[in-house]
C-alpha cells in the first residue's frame, strides 16, 4: 500500500484554533494550486470535530477544490482534489 503522505502535500491542523485553521487551510490550499499538485491531505484529527467541520467549510468555497473526502481509512484527514491549472 503506497503512503499518500510521501506522494502529496500534508497540512497538519493539530493546536490549531479554528481561526487560525481557515487561514492555514486557504493558503495550503493556494499554493497547492501553484504547484500544480493533483491531491492534497489535510490532518485535522477526530476530537470533538471542531477543526473538521471548519476544514470542510472552508474547503466547500474554496476555488481551487474540486472535491473533499474523509479518508475512509482515517476519519482524521480529509484527501483534497483540487483542480487543474
């Protein structure tokens, strides 16, 4: 089984406040786009859901994102597809 974390970007949100975790995700998300990657992985972790909801609403108006999953294997990331360039 291949390591996505070796194959795409990672943006780790763990000790983040949901502030700071909007700006985070839309600057990745930029300059994700800028490299022209195809994916993107963003660890939020389980917790109490707070930074995964924010990842999802932020990621929902993002220009960039052409789609956004929880990682069936680990409901702690979200896998980003973002579009083409």
């Amino acid at each position: 089984m291949m390591n996505l974390y070796n194959r795409y970007p990672v943006l780790d949100l763990h000790g983040f406040d949901r502030d700071y975790a909007r700006i985070m995700i839309n600057d990745f998300i930029m300059d994700c786009y800028q490299m022209r990657s195809e994916k993107a992985i963003i660890i939020h972790g389980i917790g109490s859901g707070i930074l995964r909801k924010t990842t999802q609403e932020v990621l929902k108006k993002n220009r960039y994102v052409l789609d956004a999953k929880l990682d069936f294997f680990n409901p702690g990331e979200t896998i980003v597809v973002l579009k083409e360039k």
